[in-house]
C-alpha cells in the first residue's frame, strides 16, 4: 500500500504540534511578608496604604468584615482598606475634587488578600459572581475600588442604581432606565474616578480598577501584617 508524503507528515506534525503547546504558568501569589516588604523597597509604589489614614474624611463600610453582604458570612478579620501607592494618591486627587462639592468617597472593599477570592470562589452558591481564583482577581492585586458617593455633612449615600453588591440588571455602570438623580449620581462617580486613572466595571457601577493594574503580583499578605 503506498502512502502519500503528505499522509506521513500529518501523522507526524499532530505529536509534535501537541509536544510544543506549553502548559499554562502556574499563578504567582505572593504570600510571604518578607517578599512583599523586599518588592516595596525595590518599588515604592507597590506599598500597600491604608486608606484612612491616607484620606481621614473617607468613609468605611466594609461589607467583608460584617454578614451585611452576599455572601451572609464575616470574610475579612478586621475592617480594614488597603490600596497600592499610586492608587492611594490619585483617590486623594478624587476626594479633594469631590470635596469641593460637599462630596466624599465611601469604601466598601479595595485590598483583598488571595486567600479570601479561593474562599469566596468556594463557598459562593452561584460562581457568576465572584472572580475566579485560578486568574485571581485586580482587588488581589490593591489595584481595585468599590466605592459610591456621600453627602459629607450628614454621611449618607448619594442614591445610586443599586445597593452594593447587587446582581440585578441595574448595577451595570450604562444601565438607562433610572430616575435622571440616580443617573447623574452614577456618572459624576464615573468621571470623577476616570478623570485620575480609573475604569468602572461595566456590570458594577460600584468597581473601578486602576489602569496599570497588570504591573501589580498578586497578593496573600492577611490584613493584621499591614
């Protein structure tokens, strides 16, 4: 029986084409406090900083630290919002704008250590909502916001789309059907945060994510080391 050169070359090409595809890079995380430290002396701007004591007149609500979010479980250990440097530095360009309009920011999560991404990954009934922990999320990275707006005189929340966290349709950040308040709430936040360096999420009008994200590892540092 004879047998085409060009039989014997697909026969042999498939193995070979299979060897040369590489497996996927295991995900980095840093988990060691000394490694981190080590990166933040080589680059100031990987720091991690505490948002409060940054911007004093913020406000703090984390959801993780209380059952009052969608998981219905305490998540973080402390009540507690961390950013990288540059991100620090530019939401306090956005505070001193918002200030000027009696406004402020309120901060429901930013840093969030790996650990709790596996967990909620885990423990989550529906896996739509929560980032998957084999590409590990920008929160993970201190590079992501979750925020709204208040009224700095009495503290309350400017009305927004949606409570926080909100799977419905009306948390997308181009969601039209709102009353015309709601709406120019929504965007004075997403111009204010894209003015100086931030991109609200397209199905959450509360995330924005740094731009410059992908220059930050991942982290594992637990609150109580920072």
């Amino acid at each position: 029986m004879k047998i085409s050169l060009s039989l014997i070359l697909w026969l042999f090409s498939g193995p070979l084409l299979f060897a040369q595809k590489k497996a996927p890079a295991p995900l980095k995380v840093v988990s060691s406090f000394a490694v981190y430290k080590n990166s933040c002396r080589q680059n100031p701007d990987k720091q991690l900083i505490e948002l409060k004591k940054a911007i004093p007149d913020l406000q703090l609500d984390i959801r993780y630290a209380t059952k009052n979010n969608f998981m219905k479980q305490i998540m973080y250990p402390q009540a507690r919002a961390f950013a990288r440097k540059p991100v620090v530095q530019q939401l306090q360009k956005v505070q001193d704008e918002l200030r000027k309009k009696g406004l402020g920011l309120r901060i429901y999560d930013a840093y969030r250590p790996y650990a709790i991404t596996v967990a909620f990954y885990q423990k989550a009934s529906d896996k739509h909502f929560v980032a998957n922990p084999t590409k590990g999320s920008r929160h993970n990275r201190g590079c992501a916001i979750d925020l709204s707006l208040i009224n700095l005189k009495t503290g309350k929340e400017l009305p927004m789309p949606t409570p926080y966290d909100s799977f419905a349709p009306q948390a997308a950040a181009d969601y039209a059907e709102l009353p015309v308040s709601v709406i120019r709430n929504r965007n004075l936040l997403i111009r204010t945060m894209q003015a100086h360096g931030f991109r609200v999420l397209k199905n959450e009008w509360w995330h924005y994510d740094f731009v410059g994200w992908q220059n930050y590892e991942l982290l594992d540092i637990p609150f109580k080391d920072l």
